[in-house]
C-alpha cells in the first residue's frame, strides 16, 4: 500500500468512529429524549465487570447491559493482582462507593494471555503479568497435565485462571468488609466462548470461598 493509501486508509478508519457516534447519539435521542440527561446525572451499577482487553469482547453487548449497568474494568487475561494499583482502585471503588452487587470476572475461550503463559519461553516485559497465570497452572499442575489433549488443556487453564482472579477478588478488605456488612458484592466467574457466543458460569461459591481463605486472608473487624 502507498503511503498516500495509508494515509487516507487511517483517516478512514478514524472518521468512521465519530459517525458512527453521531448515529448512535441521535439514535438514543430518538429512543429517549431524556436519555443523555439521565446519562449524565450520575451511575449506580449494579455490576463490575473485570475482562480481557480482547478487541472482540464487548462486555455491554455480549451481557445486554446498558451505559450505566456495569463498571468495567479491563486488562491482558482479565488478571486481578493485589499489586496491580489499577484493579484494586477499580474493586475499591466499585465496591465502597458505587455499591455494585456483582463483581464478575469473565475470561474467554483461546485467550492469548493465557496461551502466552502455557509456552516456556522469555516474553520479556510481559514475564511478570503472565507469571500470574504461570502460578496458576504450578497450583493446578496435577490436574491440568492429567488432561492428554492440549485444547481441552489450554480451556481448562482459561477456566482455573477465572476461578483463581475470582479468589483475589474476595481476598480483598472492600469485598470483605462490605459482605460483611450489606451481604453484597457477590463474586462470579464467567468464560465467553467465540464459537456460540454464549457465557459459562463457572458456578463460584461465594459464601464458601470466601470461608475457606478467611483463616489466612480475613480483613474484617470480625
């Protein structure tokens, strides 16, 4: 492609965002004259959503949630690291000041993060992020090397992975402490899969994973 090509191909490309912008705020209005104004009266979502920064997981599609329904946060494998500043600020302020009911950790089928963490080799910068991932796989070694094909291998891991960011979630004083008090947020594990666009539930206990790391990680006053 020339450079004129280029040029004109990433003028496109960027022009096509902001029409399609301007139809979809036209079309609310049509919807809803008052929309925009309620839009920007506040947000009280009932849910927080931690994802992949996939390009192809749109959490408010693939959920029907609508501006406003979920707060959302999104990060390579949708890992939660009680290091990672950015995640935690996101629970502590889901948590203690929006009062969401729900927090959902949701990975996907064929995520590259995780794909990443199962080949042993130097990925430089991203050795720490994926490590995350890495010691999940040491926990559940067992399990997951008992498993002779590599694709149900590679899901199974995805799924573990979701189970474990859940577990960190609840390892949180804001979570604790606020289930403690309100018996909210509840904490969820989700898989989306490309091949039928439908989420798995991964059935979290709360209430029980909250009981059995509470010996070693309680931050309640209780």
């Amino acid at each position: 492609m020339a450079p004129s090509d280029i040029s004109k191909y990433l003028q496109q490309t960027h022009d096509r965002v902001f029409d399609h912008n301007r139809a979809w705020a036209a079309e609310q209005k049509q919807k809803d004259p008052d929309f925009f104004a309620k839009l920007s009266a506040g947000q009280s979502p009932e849910y927080l959503w931690i994802g992949c920064s996939d390009s192809r997981i749109p959490a408010e599609q693939i959920s029907g949630l609508g501006p406003g329904e979920a707060f959302i946060h999104r990060n390579i494998a949708n890992l939660v690291v009680n290091t990672d500043l950015n995640v935690m600020s996101v629970i502590e302020y889901a948590v203690c000041h929006l009062h969401v009911k729900h927090i959902i950790v949701c990975g996907h089928y064929g995520c590259g993060g995780v794909k990443a963490a199962m080949t042993p080799k130097d990925l430089g910068l991203l050795n720490p992020w994926l490590r995350n991932i890495r010691d999940v796989y040491r926990i559940h070694e067992k399990e997951l090397d008992s498993i002779a094909d590599e694709a149900a291998r590679y899901d199974r891991l995805v799924e573990l992975s979701v189970t474990e960011q859940c577990r960190n979630v609840i390892k949180t004083a804001a979570v604790q402490q606020s289930y403690a008090k309100n018996q909210y947020p509840v904490v969820h594990g989700w898989v989306f899969g490309f091949e039928d666009g439908l989420l798995k539930d991964l059935k979290i206990n709360h209430k029980e994973m909250l009981h059995s790391i509470q010996k070693i990680y309680n931050l309640t006053e209780a």
